[in-house]
C-alpha cells in the first residue's frame, strides 16, 4: 500500500483550503525507508559512543548494559522513525506542485 499524506492548499476566494493527497510511490517508499534505517543506525552508534562518555565524565561503573540503557534512551529522543523520512517526501512532491 502506498504512503500518502494530505496537505492544505489555500485557494483564492475560498474560505476553507482544499486538501490536496500527495502518495509516494514504491520506489520513493523503499528509498526513504532505505535512507531512514541507515540515519538510525548512524544516530544509535553515536548514542552509543555518547553514552560511554557520560558513564565516563559522571565516573560511574562501565557495565555494558547501562550504556547500552542510556544509549537506547537517547535514541528514542533523537531518532527519526520512518515516517518522518516519507511525510517530508510527500511535503517535497506537494510543493513542487
């Protein structure tokens, strides 16, 4: 199933805006997609290396799975998941037209 989105386009003369669907085909799916997982793989290895630094400077204990904790916390902050990557697609092909 393609990925769509809608946006408002503001029509002069009308109150309201009227919605405008944007769909990314296959091929634009699979290459944000594609982009997404290797931005979040790139975002969870620097977690990582930011994590070993604050167990680091605050001198706590280097146990592998508290960095690992602190690291998947700050990737759920950071990361962008998917659909970021798709709807700012959709958002480029709407105003292209």
């Amino acid at each position: 199933m393609a990925f769509s989105k809608s946006y408002p386009k503001t029509i002069e003369g009308f109150n309201y805006p009227k919605w405008e669907e944007v769909y990314l085909d296959e091929e634009e799916e699979l290459l944000t997609e594609k982009q997404a997982r290797n931005d979040n793989i790139a975002l969870m290895k620097e977690c990582i290396d930011d994590a070993k630094k604050i167990v680091q400077d605050k001198q706590l204990k280097d146990f592998q799975s508290d960095v690992i904790h602190i690291a998947i916390a700050l990737f759920e902050k950071r990361s962008s998941h998917a659909i970021y990557y798709k709807e700012n697609k959709t958002k480029e092909k709407f105003h292209k037209s």
